[in-house]
C-alpha cells in the first residue's frame, strides 16, 4: 500500500482512513504504555498451547483418538492408514451445515427462507498435543496452507457456495474451545459483509488510481519483515495494536491459486512472524484471518482483488465507542510497532 506516511514526532492521536475495510482507524498512544513495553504485561492467555506430550485421552484432536471426532474429510499424506500429519474432518459443532437456511436475501436472488448449504471444517494442523504451529518449520506450514487450499478446490464445486473463510483462533480469549493445535473453515453461500466491502474498496481505489491498492510497494517503516513471495506489514491504518498483514508480492485474487512452492514460503513467513509475536508480547491469544475474493469472481473484479492474510493479537477489550461507531482506537502507532516487530531477534 502507497499511503505515505513517517514516524510521528509527537504522541498526538491522529484519525488514519483504512483504504480496505473503508472505515476510520484512531491511533491514540495516549492510551498505552510504549509499544517495547507491552511485552511485559502478564500472560491471560489460559488456553495455548501445553508443553508437547504423548497423546492425552480427553483431546479428540490427539493421535490415536479420531474415533471421538466428527467425520473425517481427508488426512495428509492422504489416503494414509498407518498415521496422519492433517486431517480435516467436519466440526462436531458446526456453525452452518447442509441445513442451513438463507432468510431475507431477496436482493441475492434467494426466496426469504430458501434452503441453503454449507461446511465447517476444522483443520487438525498436527497429531501431537502440545506442538504449536509456531513450533513447526515452514515446509511443514506450507502443508497446513495447502491443506486450505485443498478443501477450498473441493468446495468450489458446490456451486451453491459463495465464500470460504479461513481463520484460526489461538487461545480461550480468541475464541479457541480446544488447546490442541487447529484451524478452521467455514463455507457459505453467500458472500459475508467484511469481503463485500473489501471488494468494493479495493475496486474504487483502482478505479481511482488504475493500480491494485496491495500491489503497490508500503513504505519501508511499515514493513517487519519480507519473503520470496510474500512481505509482512503493520498497515498505515492497522485497527489492532500489533496487527501484522502477510501480503503476496504478485497480484493474486484468490488464495487457493497458491502452488506449493508459495505455500512453503508463506508457512516461513507466517512461523516467523507468529514467533516475533510470541516474543514481543508474551504468547499472546490471536486470530488469523484469510481475506480471499468470492469464489465467483468477474473478469472486471480480478484486477482489483487482492488476498492477505491477517493476523491480529488479541491485546485489548473492546467497548461501547468500537461497537457503536465501527472506527476502532489503536493504542500503537503502526510504525513503531512494525519497529518494535523488525527488532525482535527469534531463534
């Protein structure tokens, strides 16, 4: 992203608009202490990842305990029978199943109370409880990612089917219900409000510029860190203290057209910045999102699209002002974050 921007000389609190989600961001440092000091707040995050141990009885996630999950999507390598690194198997309490009803969509073409369709997968990303996936190396991320992008491909032939988020929530406080390393995705066939604004944005800033905002180059204090294919970014107008965006390099709409070769390099990049994360702010509880375009793209929307993967430490509770306006307060300008991120030293 081009937006110009230079380390503040004051701590003044400054109104920064976020192109992409097309909202208002207010970054008041007023109300934190230094970015460098946040790494020394006590660790609430009561539900990461244990020390890695032998299979426990009462984790359905756990090698040798697949009879207590949900059925069984595929397993990577796949088709093994002697043991598995992924399986993908349905949620025991999905969200949205093959019952689900699309109610008050007549703008969408669906009758108000039409039957609809979709999945929730969860995506076991080891078979030992207690390794993170901070704790694998990037060749073995890589796996996880094209894990995604199998499942994806798989449901793109729903032709009902609209949208497939990806998300991993990392700790209670993020959402997460089970310790034992996983992610998750959800299937649906409508397009969900956050992509249609991102589509919508990105498509009048082109139309503005005739350039995708996420293929120009960001400026160099907000970058932490950059990869083959991929550079890690606090954006200029980043909602979340410590908000790290993975963009790639090359103009992609959609984050299952990654090949093997991208998807290692992403898994290097994403261990490198969960790691940095991890050290700065002591083990926080986090979210990933991937932002991808529908699944049914026009020709004159691909230009204009451009996927990312965010990941944001849960640092703050958010109240009534967030809630009610939309325009969310960060406590950390976004440069000295990406600052404080490019000097953390990880092993």
């Amino acid at each position: 992203m081009s937006t110009a921007s230079s380390p503040p000389t004051h701590r003044s609190s400054q109104l920064r608009k976020d192109e992409i989600n097309n909202r208002w961001v207010i970054v008041s440092p007023t109300r934190s202490d230094r970015p460098t000091d946040h790494h020394k707040k006590p660790n609430n995050n009561n539900n990461k990842t244990p020390t890695p141990s032998s299979p426990t009885p009462t984790c359905p996630f756990c090698a040798g305990n697949e009879h207590q999950t949900a059925p069984e999507i595929f397993r990577i390598p796949i088709g093994s029978i002697s043991g598995w690194k992924i399986r993908v198997i349905e949620n025991l309490y999905p969200a949205v199943n093959k019952k689900t009803r699309v109610v008050g969509c007549e703008d969408e073409g669906e009758g108000e109370g039409e039957s609809g369709l979709g999945f929730h997968d969860v995506v076991i990303e080891v078979p030992r409880h207690g390794v993170g996936l901070k704790d694998l190396d990037g060749r073995e991320i890589g796996e996880v990612v094209l894990a995604y992008k199998r499942r994806i491909l798989e449901v793109e032939k729903v032709g009902s089917l609209k949208y497939v988020q990806v998300f991993k929530n990392y700790g209670a406080s993020a959402g997460a219900s089970l310790s034992h390393s996983h992610s998750q995705m959800i299937s649906l066939p409508i397009v969900p409000t956050n992509a249609v604004i991102h589509l919508k944005a990105m498509k009048e800033y082109f139309d503005r510029n005739k350039k995708c905002i996420l293929c120009e180059p960001p400026t160099k204090e907000l970058v932490v860190d950059e990869s083959a294919h991929f550079i890690s970014i606090v954006p200029f107008a980043a909602s979340f203290a410590f908000e790290i965006w993975i963009i790639p390099k090359d103009h992609s709409s959609h984050f299952h057209h990654i090949d093997e070769e991208k998807a290692v390099d992403l898994g290097g990049l994403l261990k490198l910045m969960l790691r940095k994360v991890s050290k700065q702010l002591n083990d926080p509880p986090y979210n990933f999102m991937i932002h991808t375009a529908p699944l049914q793209l026009s020709e004159s929307e691909q230009p204009c699209s451009h996927w990312y993967l965010q990941l944001v430490p849960q640092l703050a509770v958010f109240g009534g002002f967030e809630l009610g306006s939309g325009c969310y307060i960060n406590s950390v300008f976004p440069e000295d974050a990406a600052k404080a991120l490019r000097e953390v030293i990880v092993d």
